[in-house]
C-alpha cells in the first residue's frame, strides 16, 4: 500500500531519558546511609496524621477511627507510634476487679480501682484471710474463751442440777427416792434401810398405804416430766449463747483486721463496703475456719498459701494497669468473641463443670479500657459474632461478659451473670478501601460508631523536596532493621525501584513493607558476596532474584508463543488483526501477555458483535469498550445515514474472562482494517482505551505490557521495525527495565505515544490517516478515506438490496 505523504513517527517516539527516570541525587552530600539521619515523621501521609490526630483527641461518643489503604503501607506500625505517644500524655486507666457477691453468689460485683490498687487489694485479701485463719483458732484456744464457755456450761450444769436438787429434796421429804438410771431417771418408795424398796416389800404394805405412796411417785413423775421438757430449752439457750460468744470473739477478732484492712482504703467507699461484706460473711461462717485450723493443727501444718475453700474471698484482678504508664494500647491479633468480651472458664469436678467468679477472664475491650483497641477488620468481621459483639459495646458503652450460648439463647443452665463493666475505649480499626467502603454502604451502624476515617496514601510525588525526605526513610529503615547502610547508588536504585511499584516516574511508593522487605534482601545478597555495603548491583539482584522466582508462569506463556502454540506476529502485516496487550495480574506478581485481536466486516445493520460479550466471557467494562468504537465508527464514518454494516472483534485463544477497556483501541483498529482492507504492521503491538471522539486514553499496567511484548520480539530477534504504541497520557509512568530502554537507545525497539486513534492507524498502516474537509471528504489514498469509500459502498448495497426486495415484493402483489 502507497501514500504519497510519509508518517512521520518519530515525532510519535518515547525518547530513553522518558522511558525510565533515573534517580540522581548529586544534590544530597552523603556516601551512605549511616551519614543520613533517620526520620520520624510519616513523610507522604498528612492527610492520614490529621485525621488520626483528629480521631485521636476527639472525645464524643461514636469518634471510633478505620484505617483504611492497601496492605504494606505501613497503617499498623504508624497507629501503634501516634497512639502510644498520645497514651503517654493521657490518664491513668483503671484496675478491674471481680469480687463476690455474698448476697447473690451467681452475680459477681466488680469494683473501679485507683492503678496499682487491684494487684495490692487482691494480696491485702489474701493476707487478710490467712491472719483470719491462724487468728480465729487462737481466739478459740484462748483461757478467755474457755472461761467464758467454761461459765455458760457451769451456768447451764448449776441449773439443770438444782432443778434436780430441788425435786430431788421434795422427794426425800415424801420418802420417796430418786435414781439415775442408763435409760432416765426412776421413783420409787424408801424401805426402813433408806433404801429403794423391793417390789415384794411394797406388796406387802396395806392398801391405803400403797394409795398414798403411788399418789406421791405420780405427782413426783409429773415434776419430773416437767423438768426434762424444760432442760432442752435450757440447752437452746446455752447454745444462743454460746453461738453469741462466738460471734462476740470473731467479731472482735476479725475486726481487728479489717478495721487495719479498711484504713488503707478509707478513700475508697466500694472496697470498703466489700470488706465489710467480706468480714460478716466470715462471721457467719466461722465455724469454716474453726474446723479448717482444727485440721491444720492436728497435721501440724500452717496455713501459708491461699486455701481453695476460701476462693469466695479472693480478688480477681480483671484487669492490672499497675505497670502501665498512661493508657492502655491494645493490639488484638486474633479478635473473636471471646478474645473481645472475655469468658468464664469452668473446672472439671467429679464430672461435673464448675466455676465461680475467680474464673472470669477478661478479653481485649477489658485491657483496653480507658485507652486503645487496635484491630484487623477483616479479622473481626470473619470471626462469628465478634463483630456484632464490637458493635454492642460501642452502642451500649459496657462491656457484659456473656458465653456465645447464652446470647444465642442456646444455654438454659444458671450461669454466672457478672456486673457489665462501663467502657471507655477508642477502637482502631485497619483494614482495605474496599472493606470500609462495603461496611459503610450495607453497615447501617457502622457510620454511627466509626465516624473517622484515616485515609492512607499509597504514594507520594517525586521531586526534589520529596527525595532527601525519602532518602532519610531508606536510612530509618535500614538502622531500624540492622541492616548493613546502602551507598548512595544503592539508594538511587532503591528510589527508582519505588518509582516502579509505584507505577509512575512521577511519584514514590510509600509501601513500607515492601521497601523494608527489599532492604532486607539487598543486605542478604550484600553479605553473600562479601561486602560490607549495600551497592546498585545487590538492589538489583534483589529486584531479579523475585522475577526468577515468581515468572515460571509467565515463561510458560512466552514459550506458547514462541512456539507457536499461541498464535502472535511480531513481523509482516496483516488485514483486520492487531497485536493487544494485557496484564496478568498473580498477588502482587504481574506480566504482560501480547494478545491477537481479530475483526470482521460485512454489510448489515449497523451491529458490532463483542463475540466475548456474546459468550459470557467479557467483563462489563470490556463490552462497554466495545460500545463506545461502535459508537465512534457511526458518528465519524455514517454521522447523516444508518451505519450499514456488522462486524465482529474477538480476542483469539481466549479461554477465560477478559475485563477493562484498554484493548479498545486496538479492536477499533483492528476494524477499520477489516473495512479499509489495509493491512497493518504485526511488528507493533497497541494498547490504550478510546473514547467516542477517538482520543486516546490512558491504560494500566503499561510497563509489563511493554516489557511482555519486548520479550517475544528479544527472543525471536529485534529488527528495529517493532515497538509498541501506548497512549501519551502514560508516558509519566514509564520506568521500564533496562534491556528495553537499551533497546531503545539503539534503534532495535521502540515506544511511541499517542494521543488520537489516527496516529495509531498511520503507525500500523503506514500511511496517512487523513483529515477531512469542510465537505467531511478525506484525501484521497488515506485510511480514513478508504475506511468512508467502503462504508459507503456498504451504503449502496444495502440501499440497491432494499430496492430489490421492494421490487420483487410489488411484482408479488401484482401476480396476486
């Protein structure tokens, strides 16, 4: 094909210098990164430390902070610095504690201490129970216990004996005498000896005298019977008072205690009252401890550690800020529900499971309280019911610890019902944009309880302000790590590396995993040949040794093609086929695959066939693509008449979805080519989307795209013909690796930018794309003339075949 006008395509060509941005930091006076100091700041992250500071200092009810950008940004490490510098400056959290509630055991009271009170009030109790222990036997032991208890015995023996006595001295005087026997005591009539008579002696007494004696013994009897009824009272009452003694001696024992125990508290009303609790309870169950001493002192043994039978008064120190200084920072790895709310554990006993309050375990909320809980989003959202859990603190400001059972009402068995604990806590969430925005959008609560969004960027512009600021993070990160210094062409590489990730000569990436992770490694490759600097060469072995690892996939493809097996040109020229690219993206691994497109036209209706569309294998961003060049091929070639023709685009050895828009230059191409029958150039590849004006806009992934397409071209030998066009709007992020920009350099490859689907079609075809007139004529031998000469001759035909149907359809009716 021939055209008088020659494409100019050098005024289209990439020049090296814009292929890849070297760093140069001639400016910055240093030899290595031990010269440079290190960094504080979160350099490329205001806006991130405003609204953390903001969310931070803010103290109203819902101001609960997410932190939200991609994984690697270093979103943990810079919360974790800001809130420990502001818990430093903040209040004092408070101690938590679990005690027993005397009353109502199954509903332990919590008591709100002073810092560093808990950890003292829990082994004051202990201390206090032990001296209780030891001291209650003693005071039971003592000559004025005995007295006393001696005295109410004598008391209690006094009258019982002279109710005896007296009935005893009545008998006498009616001769009748009284005998204690093993089964009660007995009456009977005295003989001449003064001693009991016999039954025969008393038969042999007259009647009358017989009468008489028996009137006596009953009426004694009846004295007696009274008596006995009334030496159980009597014994009631010895005891009363025998109990009472008791009590007197504990009270005053175990008063002599608490009254020292509740001086050390007289500021603290709660704990107080809960030692005066404690200090009746043990005088209503003293003869607990009596039996406990007298068991100690038969073995010979000291009550020295804290005796299990006396868990009820313990102290369970929930939560212990003795040790920290300001508030609490809180890092929750795994958040499930019970890691958040806590838990009661239970005790296996002769095969039943116990528990009482000492068994209550407090989670992250509980330790936070007062100060900072940071989470993982997505690990809270994927751990059942945690989330739901989070969010019913929040709203009720309390934290109740419940089993999972019970709050899904799956548990009927009496559990403990612990006093909910009040909450003052700022939640930290992390997580992706993609998470927080899906959280605001079917979350109705979650606007109401995270109210502060912590945007972090993923990076930063790269200029001469920005660099010596990203040369003292290079530096932090290496003296934070260890890791032997970088000279400064190691540091340049190292920047332009960042440029890479960033995918943008303009802009520095601010992933701070992946730069730590690349120091690393460089310091690995450093140590492995013996250096004891970090130079250009160990960067970049770091940057290859990852592809050598990663691109087994990526060979494989490029062996497809270079065999054959996937059909892809890089020389001659072919009617209404287009070398594409695209991306494969694998995790954080992505490579470019060169892809034929294909093209159809006939006459028709005006209908362009996405044949990826049509079989469920495009995305709805690619059939959007397809839509607009439909669009842009009736505006530009059929603007005042039905476009007629249908076509078809398809992007051949496809076997799985393809999405985005950035083949659709390439497709248009490709079918304008199929109706201009111009053959185009297979030594090119395209990329870039089109909009219906035929501007050309810009695309992702163009490096590997370039790199993908080099490849093949390398392996199969550079001609100096091939290259690949992309759009101009992305020549700024352009950092190609090395072996395409010498390829540049020496004319064996090229890259050239455009910005108007004519200038893709003079590049492939050769010829002049051609601007039309006034008229909307194009000059002649054009491609855009031959592009309107075929779509009106398509036109013609479809015009002489409606007349001919017309025709045949009155003859029809005639014959009729």
């Amino acid at each position: 094909m021939k055209n008088n006008k020659t494409v100019k395509t050098h005024e289209l060509s990439v020049t090296a210098a814009d292929l890849y941005h070297v760093c140069e930091l001639s400016g910055l006076k240093f030899t290595s990164t031990d010269e440079i100091e290190g960094i504080s700041e979160h350099i490329g992250q205001s806006r991130a430390m405003k609204a953390l500071k903001f969310g931070v200092d803010i103290k109203h009810e819902g101001y609960n902070l997410f932190a939200l950008g991609s994984t690697g940004l270093g979103k943990h490490t810079t919360v974790k610095e800001h809130l420990e510098e502001q818990a430093k400056h903040a209040e004092a959290a408070f101690d938590w504690c679990y005690v027993n509630n005397f009353e109502h055991p199954h509903k332990p009271m919590v008591l709100k201490l002073p810092k560093g009170i808990g950890r003292k009030l829990q082994q004051d109790m202990q201390q206090f129970v032990l001296d209780i222990l030891a001291a209650i036997p003693a005071a039971f032991e003592s000559d004025e216990y005995h007295s006393a208890f001696q005295a109410l015995h004598d008391e209690y023996v006094r009258r019982e004996d002279s109710a005896l006595e007296e009935i005893a001295a009545k008998a006498e005087s009616n001769n009748i005498v009284m005998l204690r026997t093993s089964t009660g005591w007995n009456l009977g009539p005295k003989n001449k000896d003064g001693k009991a008579m016999q039954p025969e002696e008393f038969q042999k007494l007259p009647d009358e005298e017989k009468q008489a004696i028996t009137q006596v013994v009953e009426e004694m009897q009846d004295d007696l019977k009274r008596l006995l009824l009334k030496i159980p009272v009597w014994q009631k009452e010895t005891r009363q008072k025998v109990k009472q003694l008791n009590r007197e001696v504990t009270h005053t024992t175990v008063t002599h205690f608490s009254e020292e125990l509740q001086a050390n508290y007289a500021e603290l009303e709660s704990v107080k009252a809960y030692i005066e609790k404690s200090k009746q309870d043990i005088i209503d169950n003293v003869e607990l401890f009596r039996k406990y001493g007298a068991e100690k002192k038969a073995g010979n043994q000291t009550p020295s550690n804290f005796p299990e039978e006396f868990t009820g008064y313990q102290v369970n120190v929930l939560v212990d800020n003795g040790q920290t200084e300001g508030a609490p920072v809180i890092f929750e790895d795994n958040p499930t529900y019970q890691n958040l709310i806590g838990r009661i554990e239970h005790i296996a006993q002769f095969g039943t499971l116990i528990t009482d309050f000492s068994l209550i375990k407090p989670g992250a909320v509980h330790l936070a309280n007062g100060g900072y809980l940071v989470l993982d989003a997505r690990k809270v959202l994927t751990s059942p019911y945690a989330w739901e859990g989070l969010k019913r603190i929040l709203r009720s400001r309390e934290v109740k610890i419940e089993s999972l059972e019970q709050v899904l009402s799956l548990a009927s068995t009496t559990s403990l019902q612990p006093e909910p604990i009040p909450v003052d806590v700022k939640v930290v969430l992390t997580g992706s944009r993609l998470l927080y925005y899906l959280l605001k959008q079917y979350d109705q609560e979650f606007d109401l309880l995270f109210k502060v969004a912590v945007d972090f960027s993923e990076d930063m512009e790269r200029d001469d302000s920005s660099m010596g600021l990203y040369v003292r993070l290079i530096a932090t990160l290496q003296k934070q790590n260890n890791l032997l210094s970088l000279d400064k062409s190691a540091v340049e590489r190292v920047i332009e590396h960042s440029s890479r990730m960033a995918q943008d000569s303009e802009k520095l990436s601010l992933h701070m995993g992946h730069l730590a992770d690349l120091l690393k490694e460089a310091d690995y490759w450093a140590r492995e040949v013996g250096r004891s600097q970090v130079q250009r060469e160990d960067v970049q072995k770091v940057i290859d040794s990852r592809l050598e690892r990663m691109d087994q996939i990526r060979d494989r493809v490029q062996e497809a093609i270079l065999r054959g097996t996937y059909l892809v040109n890089t020389s001659g020229e072919e009617v209404a086929q287009v070398n594409g690219l695209s991306v494969i993206q694998l995790d954080d691994y992505a490579f470019g695959r060169p892809s034929r497109i294909t093209a159809t036209a006939r006459l028709g209706s005006g209908k362009v066939i996405d044949i990826e569309r049509e079989v469920e294998l495009g995305g709805p961003t690619h059939s959007k693509g397809v839509m607009i060049l439909s669009s842009y091929l009736a505006y530009r070639y059929a603007k005042e008449r039905p476009l007629a023709l249908s076509a078809s685009l398809v992007f051949e050895q496809s076997y799985g979805m393809i999405e985005g828009d950035s083949a659709s230059a390439a497709e248009l191409c490709a079918l304008l080519s199929a109706l201009a029958e111009v053959p185009l150039k297979q030594s090119l590849a395209v990329t870039g989307s089109v909009n219906q004006h035929g501007e050309i806009q810009a695309i992702g992934g163009v490096n590997e795209k370039i790199e993908g397409f080099f490849d093949i071209c390398s392996a199969r030998g550079l001609t100096g013909e091939q290259g690949v066009i992309i759009p101009s709007s992305n020549v700024k992020h352009l950092m190609l690796k090395a072996s395409v920009v010498q390829a540049v350099e020496r004319g064996e490859f090229a890259v050239y930018a455009v910005t108007r689907i004519d200038e893709v079609l003079a590049l492939l075809s050769g010829i002049e794309a051609g601007v039309a007139d006034e008229k909307g004529h194009y000059p002649q031998d054009t491609f855009n003339a031959k592009v309107a000469q075929r779509v009106e001759k398509l036109t013609q035909l479809q015009e002489e075949y409606a007349a001919s149907k017309n025709s045949d359809k009155s003859r029809s009716r005639k014959k009729h």
